[in-house]
C-alpha cells in the first residue's frame, strides 16, 4: 500500500504539470503573448506538484512516514474548498473532474499511509 500510494502521488504530478507544459507550449506554437495573469495558476500548479513530488518520493523510500501524510493530507485539505465551491455554483461534476482527481488521488494516498503507519515504523527500528 505504500507503494501504491507513492505511486499515485507521482502521478497525481504529471496530472498537475501536464496541462501547463501543453498549455505553454501550444500558446508559444501559436503566437499567443503570455499574460502575467497566467502566472498565479502556474505557480499554484508548481507547487502543488512540489507537494506530491516530496510525498510520493518519501512514501517510496519508506522514510519519515509523517513528512509523507503531511503533504498528502495538506493538499487533500486545502483541495477540498476549490470542489465545494465548483459544485455550490451549480456546475455538475461531470464538468469539474479536473478538481477531483487530485482529491481523490491526495485522499486515497492518505488512507493507505495511514493504514501502513506499522511498516513504517518497521523499517526505521
């Protein structure tokens, strides 16, 4: 399970970083001038993978099981309110799964540190 969840956590990055590499360059392909308001979502996705990168290396590396929930749990957390306020607009969630899979992804790594909180501390004995 930690291994899954390691797993998940480092493709939960490419979900992240994904849409900005095609977006950046399809812009630059197509002579689109880059606006500074761009800029705030792609910090937040680069540091959102910035999360998912030290939790999911940490999980594979069987290495400080509290540093790995941390991020896991923080971006499941702070996620959460971005879903909420979607769906109290009234957009279906078909239309914001984009929001769901990191949610759901952060959710599931979560539980299955949790879950294998006992092989961690094996491994550190």
């Amino acid at each position: 399970m930690r291994k899954a969840a390691g797993i998940i956590l480092l493709i939960l990055v490419v979900f992240e970083l994904g849409p900005i590499i095609i977006g950046v360059i399809g812009l630059s392909v197509s002579g689109f001038p880059y606006s500074p308001l761009w800029w705030p979502l792609v910090f937040q996705r680069i540091v959102w993978s910035g999360f998912f990168v030290a939790a999911g290396v940490l999980c594979l590396k069987r290495k400080y099981w509290g540093l790995c929930l941390a991020p896991a749990l923080l971006v499941f957390l702070l996620r959460i309110p971005a879903v909420v306020e979607q769906l109290l607009q009234g957009i279906p969630i078909s239309m914001i799964w984009g929001y769901w899979i990191p949610v759901i992804g952060a959710l599931i790594s979560t539980i299955f540190i949790c879950l294998r909180k006992s092989e961690w501390s094996e491994s550190q004995a």
